[in-house]
C-alpha cells in the first residue's frame, strides 16, 4: 500500500496496469494466500484510506479551500 497511483496517459500504460491489477488479484485470491493474516495496522491505514471522500483531480485546482 506504499506505493502511490501515477497518471496513465497511454492505452498500453492502462493495459499494463490492469494486466498487473489481474495479476495480483489472482495471487492474493488462492488459498494459501488467504490463511496468512493481514497485518492490523495495515487494515488500520486501509479502512482510514476508504473513509476519506473520494477526489476527482480537477486541471489547474488547488487542494486548498478557503473553508480549511
């Protein structure tokens, strides 16, 4: 989870990422991989993540407001 999205501005960058996406969700899906637990803090960091709003990247905004 440390690792941070970056922008996609390819179509083969996309599949890339989707390919790698799959990939993952396969590996994490069998059943060995299913018996390890989860470390708490990590689902800590995730369920505080899922919490926050969801942002669309708006061109040329800041993430300032004057309500802050």
């Amino acid at each position: 989870m440390g690792q941070q999205l970056r922008e996609w501005r390819s179509a083969s960058s996309q599949r890339l990422w989707l390919s790698l996406l799959i990939d993952t969700a396969e590996e994490i899906s069998r059943p060995e991989q299913l018996a390890v637990p989860c470390n708490p803090q990590a689902i800590t960091a995730l369920r505080a993540q899922l919490a926050r709003p969801a942002q669309l990247p708006i061109p040329y905004a800041s993430p300032y407001s004057l309500r802050n």
